[in-house]
C-alpha cells in the first residue's frame, strides 16, 4: 500500500537547485534510509515532504487517514512549554485522557480524578499510557512540570522522540534519531523500528543502525536521487558501480561531443537545413558531456606535536554532584598510541569524566598529572560559540594564520579550509548559514587545526555524513598519538579502539580489554554462564499437551511455580481493577471514597507493570 509519493518535486535557493525533478514513494512498512553529504539538502527535502518548505515545482501526496510524523535534528520549542503539554498534545484523544489523568493524579481532586478515569475508559487509553510510560522512561524523560526551555540540546531531542514514538503515526520521517542517545537505547530503538507495520524515512550516520533498520537506500548527490533496494552493505556496492559506470559515460560523451560541436559548427548554419534528429542528439550529448560528478573528497593530513613519555598520570581521582558519585578512586596512566572507548548509560558520567582530564572540571580528590609536550584536542558534544555574522574563515584565522600539513607544507587558512571541503565562495559566508553537518565539520577542523597529540572526541559521529565519517574513520585509525572516544556509533567505536573504561555509575569506572562488540559478546557469554550454572538436574517432564508446561520446562521448578502464580496473579488484579473502574464510573457522594478507589487503581497498575515484566522475562527463558 502506498503512503507517500512525491512527483517530479523540486527545490531552488537563489542559483542552486537543491534537488530537480525527484519522483519516489513510501510503501507500508517499507524502511528507508536518506544517504548525501552534509548540505546536499536531506533536511530540505524532508521538511519539503512534511509542508514546512514548499516545492517550487511538483506535489507530494499523502494517502487519506495516514497520519506523518517528524523529528527534527534540531527540535524547537516554546520557551514555556512543559514537558507533559509536550508530550501529551491535544492532536490525540487519547494523549487528551492521559494529559488530565496526570493532572488529576498529581492534584488528588477526586472530582477531578472521577472525571479523567472516565475520560481515560472511553478513549481506551490504559495500553497508550502503559506505553508512553515505557518510552518516558527508557529516553530518561525529566518530570512532567519541568520547563522545556531547562533542558539540555540532548534531553529535548529525546523529548522530541518520546513525543514521535508515544503518538505512533503511520510514517516516522527522522534525521538523526540516535543523536544523544546511549547505546543500549539505541538498541531499544531498533526494536521498536523493525516492526513489520511501521514506515520509516530515516538520516543517520550510524551504520549498524542502518543495517540492521533499513531495506532501501535513497542517495541524495548533486540535487538527483538514486534509489538501491537493500541494506546499507549492498548501497557502498552498488554506489561504486554507479559512480564508475556514470564516470565512463561522460568520458565517452566528451569524446562524442567533440566532434558534434565541430559538425555543429559547419556551414551552412540554418537549423531547418541540419538534420533535426542529429541537433536534438546533440542537445542531450551536451547535458551528459557536462554533466558533474560528485567527486570532492575530504583531506586529513594533519601533524601531530610530539609527544614525550609522560602522558596523563591520574591518582584517585574522584568526583561527585551532591549525593550522585560520578568517579570513585579511579587510577590509570596513559600510554602512547592508546585507544580507549568510554562506555556508559546517559548520565553516568562520560561527559564529567572528559572535563576532569582537560581541567574544564576540578576533582574532590585525587590528582591528575599532565606531561609538558601534551597537546590535548577536546571535541565536545556542545557546538562552539560562533559570534553573530562572523564568518567561516574568521573561525580558523582566530586560531592560527598558518597550519602545518602533512610532513613539510604550511597552509593558509582559506587553503586548509578547502581541504575540508569549504570552497572560497563559502569561506566568507556567515557560519550561522551552514548547515547542522557543516558546522560540526568546522567544529573538526578547529579541534585538529591546534596539531594535538591527545585527541577526545565526545560524540564526533553526530551529524557529520557517512563520506566525512569514513574518512575521519581512516584519519583516526592512521593517528598516532593518543584517542579516547565517547560515541553511540558502535560501527566507529569497533574500528577505532581495542580498550574500554566502563562508567558504570555510583562512582563505578572499570576497564575491559577489546571492543564494543567484543564487551557485548562478553556480557552474553556472561549471562549464558550464569543460566547454566543456575540449571538444575534435567528432570524428566510428564508428557503433555499442555502449550503452558511445554513453554516453561526450561524454568527451574521455583521459576515454574511463580510462572504459573503469575498468570493467576494477574488475571485477579486485572478483575480488581476493572471492579474498580466500574465502581468510580458509578460515581459516589463521598469524594474520600472516590479518591481511596483512585489511588487502589493505581497502586494495582502498579503492581501489574512488575508481575506483567516478570511473567514477560520468564516465558522468554
């Protein structure tokens, strides 16, 4: 069934035509991921599809009752928005229940209680909010009354996202939807996309997340679209076949138009006395011969200071936000040529622990001991500080005038910058005109321009483009100094480090010799060893037709009496409540009874939550 189809659309900004003449569509169910460099306009044309920009030729059609959802790279907010009004706008009837149910719960009105149950029983929206709980809670989503405007950049895009995924419409268009989130949510996310019903148009540079998501690659590259239909493997395959089949035509259209133009030339001149069919080839000889290709590639050539023995010495550091520990007598020196990938929970401290080591942050106690040739390069997940109109050549020259490349060349700053792929015409433009991928770019290259020995990166992947990405891939692989890495991008992480600190949370910091993958192969090794070691003696089970007995024989029998309680234990709290529900619909003159049958509701929802994740982890065994 189709959802979405845009015809021949287009989009022109002053000169430049961002995308021409584009036609596709979205089926249902169908995952696709949006691939092109930063500034090719992947954000334009998906707001161009949600009607935030308007195409300047062709439509886009939506099939009737299909309900679109966006998330923005950047969301934007009102300054007085709470985060339960945001969640829970009244586009929904049943988000419109949810909103005064939580308003009632909160303000204990038994009238107002009465009413909300009521409310939330007619919209059936007891599974939506069970729901909605589970994705406020698992995004780290602040509390309800809390302003938007006291969020971080990373809590309102997780704010955005639990909005999208509560409401659920029938296409989700994201761009970056991992940015600011820890790898085990990201996990969580795959799940929820790989559903067989849900329709996804997708940005993201984390390539395991494409992999394991998408079924249909759309390339944007030079205002065209190329569509592959396979995972994010098969799209490098098949793009490299199509750029050096693409590469080939052009030769041979130059060639072709060569000797076109000269006969072209030739008298007699009248078009009416030159074979028509030739001049028409000509026409199209013409658009192929000049035809660009994409072709521009980012250059990383930078030196690096030397770098003495003596790195960083760190001595029971530690480090605490009131009662929260962060790090807790945590020990370690470096060594050249370390590469270490900090892993860890938002919150648990990865961030704080990177501000210790470049002094942005002072430890309780402990002491770190820089050496004297140490030439850290920070890169923080917090875009830096523009002026207004300042240019983007202004950001480098501020720094430095001339920049040492590669073993015995100096480049200016306009030079440098066109190794990063910032033409001329660009470098004078204000900074706040490039787009988010741009800008993190320059952000880089402010970072590598001071030739560090040490680099930390936090979250370097976010919204850069894939291209950018592999060479910065291949730039940090060929680096010789020291990497420590915080990133969500288990594909970069895997290829860049062989150790991990593990920050744990209460002040825990651990270390793990390996990988991403290898930690996480480890920790299933880990959690099959302990099954096995919890196994009991194999017992032989009565025959039976019974789906239940059959379903809980690898339980031990303690897991299989609970498991079989639990069902019974359930189907009774689900009756109570329901009484319950009843009972308040009814309606009482005493509003102190009304409240007590509130707050019993409650308290069984509750309960039910736990027994009904328990009852879920065991029938999974």
């Amino acid at each position: 069934m189709n959802y979405l189809s845009a015809e021949n659309i287009s989009r022109n900004i002053g000169e430049r035509w961002i995308f021409k003449s584009l036609f596709f569509g979205l089926q249902k169910g169908e995952k696709v991921a949006l691939i092109g460099k930063n500034g090719t306009g992947k954000t334009s044309l998906m707001e161009t599809l949600m009607g935030m920009q308007t195409p300047d030729d062709g439509k886009i059609s939506i099939r009737k009752g299909i309900r679109v959802g966006y998330l923005p790279q950047n969301p934007i907010f009102s300054e007085k928005e709470q985060v339960l009004n945001y969640l829970f706008s009244d586009d929904l009837p049943s988000a419109v229940a949810i909103k005064a149910y939580e308003k009632a719960m909160l303000s204990g009105e038994p009238k107002e209680l009465e009413d909300s149950f009521a409310l939330m029983e007619l919209h059936n929206a007891w599974d939506y909010e069970a729901r909605a709980k589970q994705i406020i809670t698992r995004l780290g989503i602040p509390d309800g009354d809390q302003k938007v405007s006291t969020l971080s950049g990373g809590q309102k895009k997780r704010l955005s996202l639990a909005k999208l995924l509560i409401e659920s419409p029938d296409i989700m268009i994201l761009d970056e939807p991992t940015n600011h989130l820890d790898i085990e949510t990201i996990e969580w996310l795959e799940g929820i996309l790989s559903g067989p019903n849900v329709t996804v148009l997708v940005v993201s540079h984390d390539r395991y997340f494409l992999d394991k998501i998408c079924n249909k690659m759309f390339e944007l590259a030079l205002g065209a679209l190329y569509t592959y239909e396979g995972n994010y493997a098969y799209f490098l395959e098949k793009k490299a076949e199509r750029e050096a089949s693409e590469a080939s035509s052009i030769s041979k259209a130059k060639n072709l138009y060569r000797k076109e133009l000269e006969w072209m030339r030739k008298q007699p001149r009248a078009r009416g006395t030159k074979a028509q069919y030739r001049i028409d080839a000509f026409t199209e000889i013409d658009e192929m011969a000049h035809k660009k290709l994409d072709d521009s590639k980012l250059e990383l050539n930078i030196q690096m200071s030397r770098l003495g023995n003596k790195i960083i010495e760190i001595n029971g550091l530690k480090k605490a936000w009131g009662d929260k520990k962060i790090i807790n007598e945590f020990t370690y020196t470096f060594k050249k040529k370390d590469r270490i990938g900090i892993v860890g929970k938002n919150g648990a401290g990865k961030t704080t622990f990177l501000q210790l080591l470049t002094g942005l942050e002072k430890p309780d106690a402990g002491t770190i001991d820089p050496g004297e040739t140490l030439v850290i390069g920070y890169y923080t997940q917090i875009p830096f500080d523009f002026k207004p109109e300042q240019r983007v050549i202004d950001t480098i020259t501020e720094i430095a005038e001339v920049i040492p490349y590669g073993k015995n060349e100096s480049l200016s700053p306009s030079q440098f910058l066109s190794k990063f792929l910032f033409p001329t015409a660009q470098q004078y433009t204000p900074v706040e005109k490039l787009s988010g991928g741009e800008k993190k770019r320059l952000q880089l290259m402010r970072v590598l321009v001071q030739n560090p020995n040490f680099l930390i990166l936090d979250e370097p992947t976010n919204d850069l483009d894939l291209d950018t990405l592999q060479l910065l891939e291949d730039f940090l692989s060929e680096f010789q100094g020291c990497l420590l890495l915080v990133s969500h991008d288990r594909y970069f992480m895997d290829n860049l480090v062989d150790q991990l600190i593990l920050v744990e949370g209460e002040g825990e910091v651990k270390f793990f010799n390996g990988n991403y993958t290898d930690y996480r192969i480890s920790l299933e090794n880990q959690s099959e060893n302990t099954a096995v070691a919890n196994k009991p003696s194999p017992v032989k089970a009565p025959s039976t037709e019974n789906s239940t007995t059959t379903k809980v024989s690898k339980l031990s029998f303690k897991e299989q009496k609970e498991f079989e309680a639990l069902e019974k234990e359930i189907q009774d709290l689900e009756q109570s409540k329901q009484g319950l529900i009843e009972q308040l619909n009814a309606g009482h003159e005493d509003f102190q009874i009304l409240g007590q049958w509130a707050t019993q509701i409650e308290e069984i929802k509750n309960s039910l939550e736990e027994k009904e994740a328990r009852w879920l982890e065991l029938s999974e065994k």
